[in-house]
C-alpha cells in the first residue's frame, strides 16, 4: 500500500516505523528536516520537507499515487485542511486525521465531504481516556481491549502467587469454572512470549492474556490472582484534554480529585466540572498530598505531558501508599525502565493507543479491531470472515483446519450476539468476527490473506 503519513512526532514516526515494517510503501513529510534525516537514515521511507497541508509539497510526496493519507501533525488544521486537499484535488482514497481539540470534536458533522473530508477521525485524548477506564473499572488488569462493540474482552493480567490457577495446567481452566468458558490466549515469561497449551503450567509472575465474554472478565481474574476491591478514590495529576475527560466521564460514579499546576486552568476545570474536585498545586508536593489523603486513594493518574514529571509523582505517590498507580509515558526506554523497577503499575504509551486506532483502517481483509501490545511487538486483531468453504480460507472450515502463522492463535468468536472459544472443532461460519492474537507482527500478512476474499480457493 502506497500510505502519506503528515508529521514525524511521536505517533507520525511510530507510524512510519510500523507500517514500512510490513512490505508498505512510506512517505513521511515534516516541515524539521533534521527529524526527517535521521528516520530516513534508519527506516526504508521517502521523506519530504515541507508544510504537510501545502497542495505543492503534497505534490512533491507523491499525493496522486498515494492510497491513504494519514494526517498526524500537532495541528488540527493542518491536518483537517491536507485532507480536503488529498480529496478535492487528488481524489486520495482514504484519508485519516488526528483532531484534538474538543471544539471541533463535538460537530460531529463537520468532518464531511461537503466540510472536511475526513474518512476516519483519530482523538489521542479520547483513545487514551477511554484505555484508563476500562483499567479502573477492572482493578489489576494490565491491559484491557474491547472487541465487537464489548461482546468480547482480551485482558492482560499478571499471575500471583495464590491465585487458584497458579502452578496447574491450563487444562485445569474449565474445572476451577464450570460453566464460564475462557481461552488463556498467550503468556510472556520473563520478557518471551509464548501460544500456550493445555498442558503448560501458569507461572507466578506471568503475563496471561486471556479472552472471555465481558460477562465473565472478573470471574476469570479472579483465577490468576487475588480479584482486588473495586476503586472508589481517584487522583488525576494533569488538568489537560485527558485529564478533563476522564475527570468528567468518572466523576459520574467514583469519588475524583484533579491536580492541576496552572491557577487558569484550574478555574477553568472547577468552572466546567460539577462531579470532581479541582485542586491547584504540584503533584510532586509531597505536603499537598499528605493533606489530601493520597495514602487512602485507590488510583493515581499521572497525566502531563512531562515524562518526567510523571514518573517523579507516581514514585512519590506509591511510597506514600496509594493502592494503584497509572502513569502516561511517551518515551519507550522509560517504559522499559519503570516496568523492570516495578515502581509504577501500569506505564501508558499515548502513541501506542493511538497507533491501533490508525492500524485498524491499514489492514488488509477486513479487519475491523487492532490493538498493539507489548509496546508494538504484539497484536490483537478483531476479523470478519467472508465467503464460503470455496471462496475463503476460513469460512466452513473447523479451527483445527486453518493454517495459522508460527506465533498466531485464535482466541474466540463473536457470533451474533454469542461469544464462543475458539476450540479446535468449532467450525467458522460466514460474517463470524474472529479475535486473533499475534505474538510475531512480522507474521500480519499472512494473517490478512486469511481474510481475503477469492474467486476460489479450490
């Protein structure tokens, strides 16, 4: 695919890395000539200097041969302003933009063909808002993703000493839960990822990603690990755009405080907000937090957009005794850092999130869902299957019959309305969504074609 990514920040270069990773044709435009000279030195892309929503230089990447634009720098007009031009003078097929500002977000008819002709719109703020919640509302998941509209739910968890099922066979599933069915989907032991069978044991310290019906989510953690209190108290340290909207969408049924270092924007959030208490101070005060009982919150949030700032006030506040701490971190080597010291509970990649809101629309097949985990290494994808047992690779086929890459499983089926494991005899019917799990991205297009509809395949 021949895809114009607009900007080489954070999710632009993530952007470019992934997708010319995976046999595409990238061209990556910025106005920081520098920026573009050492990606270009260490990627196989095209790269371009130049105002990324000007018709000349749109020209110049190559716009008219181009089958997706992505448009990902930090203005929204530009990035709004390159898509009406990708459309109205070179008819680009698919256009995809990131919008932030919440003024434009909430007219959701502006991003149109007769305004903007924006075929996808990607919001860091919401994708990340969103990811927070689901860890809240399920205390002691290191991940949580949603497929077919929440039918579905892969969770990531650590396993602990004591949970029920550490030390048995994963065999051993159905009898500790009888009646809830789950699939152990992959484990990462010691860094190594691994497609478990029924035979292999759970180890304390694994990384279990699992799949079952929402319904059943804290039933199946409760296998791996002590099932935690629900959260009650939330901290947020950061009064920005993901601040305010998870300060706004939790207020409604937890108890939530919001930090915020600058005395404007404090009053702007205590004048917008009626369901959480704003507080102006630094989230490094080790005194200010003292006095607002940080040892009694059950979640603190650190959310500025200063890595480091962040990782000082999380390490602050778990000392200081708060049960469960989130920190948003850009930087990859920090991530590696924080997680092998163990000091903050769950690192959050903004660019990470954000890349599978893009990735979903890059697919090949029809792939509806990806989510990239393990900081890129992993995925997990959500497929329909089309056609018949002559047409598809997959439909009227038993599980046991797909010729799945080194490193994939399927994990479950949405049907309707039915969730259904993925064992080995279920056979796979037309319009079924699939929920794949890759521990090897390398290995995605052989994934695809699996999706990819024929004439026959006979």
């Amino acid at each position: 695919m021949n895809i114009l990514i607009l900007g080489a920040g954070q999710v632009g270069s993530s952007a470019a890395e992934n997708l010319s990773s995976e046999a595409n044709d990238i061209t990556l435009v910025d106005n920081n000539a520098g920026i573009l000279q050492e990606l270009r030195d260490r990627l196989d892309i095209q790269t371009v200097t130049g105002h990324g929503s000007h018709p000349d230089v749109l020209k110049k990447a190559g716009i008219a041969d181009a089958d997706m634009l992505i448009a990902v720098t930090n203005s929204d007009e530009t990035n709004m302003v390159a898509c009406q031009i990708a459309h109205s003078m070179f008819h680009t097929p698919t256009k995809i933009a990131r919008v932030r500002s919440p003024e434009y977000l909430k007219y959701h008819n502006l991003f149109d063909e007769s305004t903007f002709p924006v075929d996808v719109l990607i919001s860091p703020e919401q994708l990340v808002s969103n990811h927070i919640q689901r860890l809240i509302e399920f205390p002691g998941a290191l991940q949580v993703l949603d497929f077919a509209n929440g039918q579905a739910q892969l969770v990531g968890v650590r396993a602990y000493y004591g949970g029920p099922l550490v030390g048995h066979e994963i065999s051993t599933l159905r009898k500790h839960m009888p009646g809830v069915d789950i699939r152990v989907a992959a484990i990462f032991r010691r860094g190594k990822g691994f497609i478990p069978k029924g035979y292999q044991v759970i180890e304390a310290d694994d990384e279990v990603f699992f799949i079952a019906a929402r319904k059943d989510i804290l039933k199946a953690m409760s296998e791996l690990r002590k099932l935690e209190k629900p959260f009650r108290r939330i901290m947020l340290a950061g009064g920005g755009n993901i601040g305010r909207r998870l300060a706004e969408s939790l207020g409604k049924k937890y108890q939530v405080k919001i930090l915020e270092h600058s005395e404007q924007r404090a009053r702007e959030l205590a004048r917008e907000l009626d369901t959480a208490i704003v507080l102006k101070g630094d989230a490094a005060d080790e005194n200010l937090l003292l006095d607002e009982n940080i040892d009694q919150m059950d979640v603190f949030c650190a959310l500025t957009n200063d890595d480091e700032a962040n990782i000082l006030s999380s390490m602050l506040v778990k000392k200081l005794g708060t049960r469960k701490v989130m920190s948003i971190i850009n930087r990859h080597s920090y991530v590696d850092l924080i997680e092998s010291h163990g000091s903050i509970d769950v690192a959050i990649s903004p660019q990470q999130i954000t890349l599978s809101g893009l990735l979903a629309h890059v697919r090949r097949g029809d792939v509806v869902a990806v989510h990239s985990l393990r900081r890129g290494a992993a995925e997990a994808i959500e497929a329909i299957a089309h056609g018949d047992r002559h047409t598809s690779r997959v439909v009227g086929r038993a599980i046991g019959e797909v010729k799945l890459p080194e490193g994939a499983t399927i994990g479950a089926i949405i049907r309707g309305e039915t969730v259904i494991m993925a064992h080995h005899d279920v056979v796979i019917e037309n319009e079924d969504h699939l929920i794949l799990f890759l521990l090897d991205k390398r290995n995605l297009h052989a994934v695809e074609k699996l999706f990819q509809v024929g004439i026959t395949f006979l």
